[in-house]
C-alpha cells in the first residue's frame, strides 16, 4: 500500500492523506475516512521517506543526568504528553551524573539528525558551551539557566532563602545546611546562597559556615549530617537541597536519640513521595516538574516553527510544604 491507494480507498485526496500523517489540518470528516482505511489495511507510512523527503526525524533528543530523581520523571512525563500531542517522538539519554556523557550524547544527537535538544543540564563546563554554539538544531536547557539559550529553570535561590527563613521565624536559631557541589549553580550555588543569605539577613552571621556538599543520595545525606553536627554542635534546625538529603538526615538524627522534629526541624526539596510517607512528613519545597517538561516541548517547538526566535528565559516558582498541606 502507498499513500495514493490510502486516498482512493477513503474517497480522499492523497494531499489530505499527507497532512493526516504529518498532523495537518483536515476536516473531521475526512480524518475519520483515512483512520478507517488505516485501520483496514494497517498501513504505515516509511519514515526513512519521510525523513528524506522532510528533512526531518520528528525525534526530539531529550539527556537527563538520571531516571531515579523525584524531578526527573515528572519532567520527562510533561514532556512525553505535548510531544506526543505533536506527533514528536523522545528519544532519552541518560548520563548517570556524567558531565562528559551529556557532551558524548550532545554530539551524537546532532550527528543522528534528531530535530531539536532538551539538554537537563548538570554543569556546564568549557565543552558544553563550545558544542552548544555548534549545533545546528534547536535547544533548550533545562534546569539550569545559561545566557544566549532558551532555558527553564526554578527559583532555587528564593525557594531555599523561603525555607530557611520560616526555620527561623518559628524560632530554630542554630541552623546547618546540607547541600549540592557548587559546579551545580542551581541545586549547587543558588540554593546554598539562599541560605547564607537568609541567615545573615536574620542577623546570624555566624550561621553561614554550618554548610556541607553531599551528593543527591540518603546515604550522603546520612554521613554529611553526621559530619554536620560533628563540626558545629548542637543544632535545632537543618536545610537540605533535596528530599533525599533530608531523609538520609532524619535517619541519623534518629540513630542518634534526637527527636524530629521536636529537637531538630528537618527540611527538604523537592515534594517528593518520599517525603509524604516519611513519619512526621519532611518539611518540603514543590515545584512544577511536570510544567517544567511541559514548556521546554513548547518552546521548542516554537523554534521549530518560526525557525530564529528569541531568547526567552522561564523562570517557575515553588510552594512550600508543611506535611501534606500546601502553603503559596
């Protein structure tokens, strides 16, 4: 079967039997005929001919640094629902937390003519950059913000100076943090800075020191808040830049006789399903994950459109947690 037999079957022009494959506009009527003889026969249209005929895949390259993330998944799930309303296909890389591989996979996606890049980048070193200018397809990053690329990212630094501050507004005064390298300037820089600010601002200087790395594991959670209180003392409120950070915390603080989160107030990012199963529920910041994904289709497909558009940078808020109750 080829396209014309599709038209003649369904009482259609094969121009129309073009535009239901390629998702153009035709009439409800004639969408039905075409789907019937679809059906029917159970064709398929080539899309190696497609492909060189249009020059293009309808294959979107989307890198993640990880599946296992209370971020990711709902962002690639926001993805999945526009690029499937738009007839695109995602093709996935994951890097394992690999800067180098999103670099290998960036390289290899403009080779195999995917027709844009979501990139949810880690870091960006000189490599990045360097093959970003190169690359002749749309991209947008995601997660992070880079000048001169359409980006959407969160208001880490905000979200964590929130947090903090409300510790403190119900009177946890010996404050630590646990937090992310800070070669990550969302997860990493921002949310640390938004710390250091928050407690200097509230007038404890002497609390911009009580800060440890830890990787985005309970595990690592678990040593840097033993690390934590070994360094400082006492505390009677922690900060974490990630649910999973929290919860390797809460373990600790447990093991070690302190009560939570009556002697010591724990708090997250994140919003994950952890977090409300967790006995009291963590203290937690949400964000959009799923809007997040949603957009970066949009956008690209906007370029994808129009071809040379502007930069735009999406800048998402958050909401704050407290158990299973959500405060704007």
């Amino acid at each position: 079967m080829n396209i014309a037999q599709i038209a003649k079957l369904a009482g259609v022009s094969s121009a129309a039997v073009s535009r239901y494959f390629n998702n153009g506009y035709i009439s409800e009527e004639k969408r039905r005929a075409i789907r019937k003889a679809v059906e029917e026969t159970g064709y398929r249209p080539s899309v190696q001919a497609q492909t060189l005929r249009t020059k293009k895949t309808r294959m979107v390259g989307v890198i993640v640094p990880k599946m296992a993330s209370e971020s990711i998944g709902p962002m690639v799930e926001g993805m999945l629902a526009v690029l499937n309303e738009n007839g695109y296909q995602m093709l996935l890389a994951v890097t394992q937390n690999n800067p180098q591989k999103e670099v290998e996979y960036l390289s290899s996606f403009q080779d195999k003519l995917v027709d844009s890049v979501i990139l949810v980048a880690t870091v960006f070193t000189p490599e990045h950059k360097r093959i970003l200018k190169r690359l002749s397809v749309p991209v947008v990053i995601v997660g992070q913000r880079l000048p001169g690329y359409c980006c959407v990212f969160h208001d880490d630094y905000h979200a964590i100076y929130d947090m903090t501050k409300l510790l403190l507004d119900k009177g946890r005064c010996s404050l630590g943090y646990i937090g992310a390298i800070p070669q990550d300037k969302a997860a990493g820089e921002e949310r640390c800075r938004g710390f250091r600010d928050a407690v200097r601002d509230a007038g404890h200087e002497e609390l911009e020191e009580n800060c440890v790395t830890a990787a985005f594991t309970m595990a690592s959670g678990y040593e840097k808040a033993k690390e934590l209180f070994t360094k400082c003392g006492r505390l009677d409120g922690l900060v974490c830049a990630s649910d999973t950070m929290a919860a390797g915390a809460v373990q600790y603080l447990k093991e070690q006789g302190m009560a939570v989160p009556e002697q010591v107030l724990v708090a997250g990012q994140g919003d994950s399903e952890m977090a409300q199963v967790m006995e009291p529920p963590l203290l937690t910041i949400h964000y959009a994950y799923e809007k997040c994904g949603e957009i970066a289709v949009r956008m690209l497909l906007e370029q994808m459109g129009q071809g040379e558009v502007a930069v735009r940078e999406v800048k998402l808020g958050y909401s704050i947690v407290e158990g299973r109750k959500r405060n704007a």
